[in-house]
C-alpha cells in the first residue's frame, strides 16, 4: 500500500467524532471503523482507518487504508487487529507512557492539546 498522508488534525477530529458516537462501523474485539477526509476528496473518497479502542478514553489507530486500494480487510487481518486492541486497551497508563518514549507508539492528540 502506497502511503497517504493523513494529518494529525484530521485523525484528531475523527477521534472527536468517535467520542461523539459517530462510529462508521464496529467490527468487534475492540476495532471500529472510521472514514477519515484526505486534502481535497473529502471523506468519500477518502481513507478508512481501524482504531482499537475503548470507546472512552482510549483511541489508536492501528491500520489505514484507500478505499480506491481496497475494499475491506480480511478476516485473518480482522482477527490479527483485535489481538492488537487486546493488547493496547489492556496497557496500564504507564506502559503506554513507556511506548510513545520508545517511540513505539505516537500519540498524536491529547485532552490538553488542540
């Protein structure tokens, strides 16, 4: 898959809208679906992100994708994610804390930043 850029803004504001309750769809184990504008195609044309997550305070974003690249994911992919979710959702604050200084997480938006 070729890389899109997607800004931080625009990952942060779909956060918000999931925290509003516009979730695009729930996969289960953990993962939803969110549609998420890229500069100048908008949503629709857009790209499709799975975020593990709590539907509280917790909200990562584990795979992305075009929807002109590919339709869906597959179940073996599904399954692999919500092993992912498993393992993010069940982190205390401080091994999270511990992943984004090993840089093996990055946190992108918090409750203080705009």
């Amino acid at each position: 898959m070729r890389k899109t850029e997607l800004s931080d803004q625009a990952l942060c504001q779909a956060v918000e809208e999931m925290v509003c309750g516009l979730i695009d769809a729930d996969l289960g184990g953990g993962i939803v679906k969110k549609r998420v504008g890229l500069a100048g195609r908008g949503k629709r044309g857009g790209a499709r992100t799975l975020v593990a997550t709590n539907k509280g305070s917790r909200w990562f974003f584990v795979f992305g994708f075009e929807k002109n690249e590919r339709a869906n994911i597959s179940d073996e992919e599904l399954e692999g994610l919500q092993s992912v979710a498993a393992d993010l959702l069940a982190r205390t604050a401080r091994q999270l804390d511990e992943a984004i200084e090993d840089l093996s997480l990055q946190e992108i938006c918090h409750d203080d930043q705009t």
